[in-house]
C-alpha cells in the first residue's frame, strides 16, 4: 500500500522539477536569471511534492496535502517571480494565491449547518479577495484605470452581499439560535454595505 504514495510523490517531484527548470531556462533565455532565486523555487517545488501522498490518501489527509500542495506553491510562485524580477509587478499574485486556496474549499460541507455557512461565506469573501488581486494585477499593467473613482467601496458591497447572503441560508435550516445567528450576519453585513455604496458614491468624508 505504501507503493503508491511514493509513486505519486515521485512522479509529482519530477514534474515540479521540471517545471522549475524550465522557469530557469526561460529565466536565461531572456534575460532575467537571477540565480539566487532558486533557493525559493526549489523548495517550493519539493513542497508542493510532499502534498501528492497525502492527497491521494481521502479524508483529513488529502485536506493536509491541500494545504501543503499551497503552500508550496505560493513559495513555487513567488521563486518564480524573483527569478524573473518582476516582484514589483507581479505581487497581486500574492493575494490571488491565498485567497484563491481559501476559495476552493468552498465545496467540503462541514456537518453543523452554522459551521457550514461560516466557512462558506469566508470562501465567498476569499474568492472577493482573489478578484482583488485580480484587479490589482490588471491595474500593475495599465489594463484597467478607474482614475479617481472610489472603487474599493465596491468590494466593501460585495463583501457584505457575500456575508448577508451565506447568512439568509440558515433560514432553511430549523436549528436552535437560528434567528440570532442570521441577525449576527445579516446586521453587520448591512453596515458594511451601505458604507460601502456611499464610498462608491463619493459620499464618504475626508476630512474630520
């Protein structure tokens, strides 16, 4: 039984390997090598190797692997970006990694209803999170440019859309507390909206 873990972590080291040579290669090819970097790369490819056993495994072990597999990398990642110097440019990158891991556990369904929704509306508020970074990357290479509009205040409606609306879900639910427990989400989630609209708006004073 332990043969097939060790197969996939071998034939998940060779593809990381491979994958940092060629980050290497380019890196030469173009220009860009900073040869130091590969004590970031490197790790970050032997890393996110070590997560393919555990992922293979089901249960609380393929969530460990997830996490190592991200872990590893975002260090995979940001060895690339040193390699190529492009930290300035491409730090965004560092916010659509984390984030985007935390959103992609929006499908594992912890059993109590109030714990579901918890997770669920910080997976709905990481993938907001992503779509920052997003932005931030598209506003880095002069693709997007709101000029002196308040867009972040968009992102403040949208996070409390995303908290009121995983909230609303516990009223399908006959649990004790539910009441409480949707006023706690949705009340908060109000105020943020609404400073949030009057940011967008412009409406939000500068000055005290």
């Amino acid at each position: 039984m332990a043969v097939q873990p060790m197969r996939a972590w071998w034939f998940a080291a060779a593809a990381l390997a491979f994958s940092a040579a060629t980050v290497t290669a380019i890196a030469q090819a173009t220009g860009h090598f900073h040869w130091w970097a590969g004590f970031v790369l490197v790790p970050g490819a032997f890393i996110t190797a070590a997560s393919a056993p555990l992922l293979g495994r089901g249960g609380g072990r393929a969530i460990t692997g997830y996490l190592v597999a991200w872990v590893g990398l975002i260090v995979f990642a940001v060895g690339a970006m040193l390699m190529f110097g492009v930290m300035s440019e491409g730090w965004p990158a560092m916010i659509i990694m984390p984030t985007l891991a935390i959103a992609g556990t929006y499908a594992w369904r912890p059993q109590h209803p109030i714990a579901r929704v918890f997770h669920r509306t910080i997976a709905t508020l990481a993938l907001c999170g992503t779509s920052l970074g997003v932005l931030f990357l598209l506003m880095n290479a002069d693709l997007v440019d709101f000029g002196d509009a308040h867009w972040w205040g968009g992102y403040m409606m949208a996070a409390g859309v995303a908290v009121a609306a995983n909230g609303l879900v516990l009223l399908r639910h006959r649990i004790q507390y539910r009441l409480q427990a949707v006023t706690l989400a949705v009340f908060p989630a109000l105020i943020v909206f609404l400073l949030g609209l009057r940011i967008l708006r412009g409406d939000w004073p500068t000055e005290f």
